[in-house]
C-alpha cells in the first residue's frame, strides 16, 4: 500500500489518500486501495473515519484523466462502476465518515467527497464536476448526490455550466458545513470525529442508517426505520448505562459499544 495511508488514532482513524504528484488524482490503484483499506477498518474499535488528501494543495482533484482517456464504452462503465462501487461502501460504511477536503475536490473529487457524511474544507479548497468540459459526465454519482445535497438547479447550473466554486460559495450552498485555515482543518475534523466516538456507537451507527435509508424512501416507511433502530439500541449495555448515568447525575464512564 502506497496510494492510500492509515492512521489509527484512539477511537477514530484517518485516511489519506497519497498521490501528491498527480494532486491525488484516483486511478484504479488508488481505487483499490481505498477499498481494501476500508474493508480493514475495524469498526469495533474505530468510531470514525476523516478521509483526507495529501498535502496542502489538493484534496482529490478527480478521476485520472490519463487513464480514462483512451477507455471505450464498455471499459468507460467499468471504470465508473469501480469508483461508483468504492463510494457506495464509504456512503453505507457503518460508521461516520468526514471529508477533510484540504484544496481541489474536482470531479471524483467531489463525488467522494459527497460519498462521505459530513464535508468541511480549508479556505483554499475549490469544488466543481469539470466532467462536460472533458467530453463526458460526472461518473462516480456526482449526477446524482450533488442534486441531492443541494438544491438541484443549483447542482444542474455547476454540472453544465463545468464551474468551480471556492469555499465560501460550498460553504452557501451547503455543499461543506465549515471553512477552516489551511492549518486548523484536520485539527478541527479530528476534534469532530473524537466527539463523535465519545457518543454511543450502536446509537451513532444506527442514526447513520436511519437517516441514509429514510432518504430513499416515503416518509410512511422512512418512519418505520427510525423505530426499528431506535428499538434496537434498547437492552445494550450502552443504552443502560447511558439512561442510568442522567438519572445518577453522572458522566458516562465511557460507552462499550456493547
Ligand atoms: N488526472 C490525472 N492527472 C492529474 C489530474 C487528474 N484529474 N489532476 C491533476 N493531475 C496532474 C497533472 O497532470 C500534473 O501532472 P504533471 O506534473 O505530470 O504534469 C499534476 O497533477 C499537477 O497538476 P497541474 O500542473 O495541472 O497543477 P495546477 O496547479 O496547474 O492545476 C488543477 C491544478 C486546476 C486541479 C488542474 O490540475 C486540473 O484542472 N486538473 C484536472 C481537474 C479535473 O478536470 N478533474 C475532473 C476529472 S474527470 C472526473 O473526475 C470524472 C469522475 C468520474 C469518472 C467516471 C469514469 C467513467
């Protein structure tokens, strides 16, 4: 492993994706360790995962042009569902994923960013799907969860028009949560993802699926998740404690994940 690094820190993991040379560009090596790399996440240990670019310069800035130029329909479909499929596992992972996105999220940049649940960027950092302007689509989903995570005329006028926005514009639209300087960015994701991995995990897990699987269905059914997984926190040994340490008027000594 090379393409992707991975750090292990108490309660929660960073993921790096490390090509600098090519601004981090994702070529089907990077693809296939990004996938193994989750694959080994323990989530009984790791609460949360930052995913992360190397260097100051940018974040991912899209799908390796000089790979896919020379692809033919059906080797074009293969390679859109090879990022596609790597996506959908950081979007379903099982526990919360943030996009530290430090600089260019262009193309499958953006997408996977907008894989993960919560985006927030440095000042420097600059969005776009640049794709029409190569002579084909956004292919690892930015079709489909840019009009999802902001409004979709507005996600149509970026698509078309191939326009770049800065992070004050993401930060409007609602495409990242938070703008940081450059130096306050994985200090401030970290500071997220350790608060995050001090809650209940099985309760933080199953917000993940509920609000993920709600959005795709009627509120009739979307209704019916939430009480299934709300029902199934129940009898944990960290739903006791946690009930138990309010009424105590305690802090929680710590949640097993149990
Ligand atoms: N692919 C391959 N190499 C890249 C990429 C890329 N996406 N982006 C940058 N690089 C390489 C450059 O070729 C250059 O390499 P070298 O030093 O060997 O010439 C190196 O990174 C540094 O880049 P620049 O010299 O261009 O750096 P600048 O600071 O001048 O510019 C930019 C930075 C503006 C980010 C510029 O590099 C750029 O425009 N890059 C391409 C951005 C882009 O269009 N991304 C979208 C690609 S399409 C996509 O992601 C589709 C996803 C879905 C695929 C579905 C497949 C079917």
């Amino acid at each position: 492993m090379g393409f992707v690094l991975y750090e292990q820190k108490e309660g929660y993991a960073i993921v790096t994706i490390n090509r600098p040379e090519a601004l981090n560009a994702l070529n089907s090596d990077v693809l296939a360790e990004l996938d193994s790399v989750f694959d080994q996440i323990d989530t009984n240990v790791v609460r949360a995962v930052i995913l992360t670019g190397a260097g100051e310069k940018s974040f991912v800035a899209g799908a390796d042009i000089g790979e896919m130029s020379t692809l033919t329909v059906a080797e074009g479909e293969a390679f859109g569902k090879r990022g596609n499929d790597v996506f959908r596992k950081i979007e379903t992972f099982p526990v919360p994923v943030i996009a530290a996105v430090n600089g260019f999220a262009l193309g499958g940049g953006n997408e996977i960013a907008m894989s993960c649940d919560i985006r927030i960027c440095s000042e420097n950092a600059m969005f776009g799907q640049p794709e029409v302007g190569l002579g084909i689509t956004p292919g690892f989903g930015g079709t489909q969860r840019l009009a999802r995570i902001i409004n979709p005329g507005k996600a149509k006028e970026l698509i078309y028009t191939a326009s770049n926005i800065k992070a004050p514009e993401a930060l409007a639209i609602g495409l990242v949560n938070a703008v940081y300087p450059i130096e306050e960015l994985m200090p401030a994701a970290e500071k997220m993802a350790a608060k995050i991995a001090r809650n209940a995990p099985i309760a933080v897990r199953a917000c993940k699926k509920a609000i993920n699987d709600g959005l795709q269905v009627d509120m009739d059914q979307a209704i019916v998740i939430e009480e299934k997984l709300f029902g199934s926190c129940f009898q944990t040994e960290d739903q006791i404690e946690g009930m138990k340490a309010f009424l105590e008027k305690r802090k929680v000594e710590g949640f097993k994940n149990k």
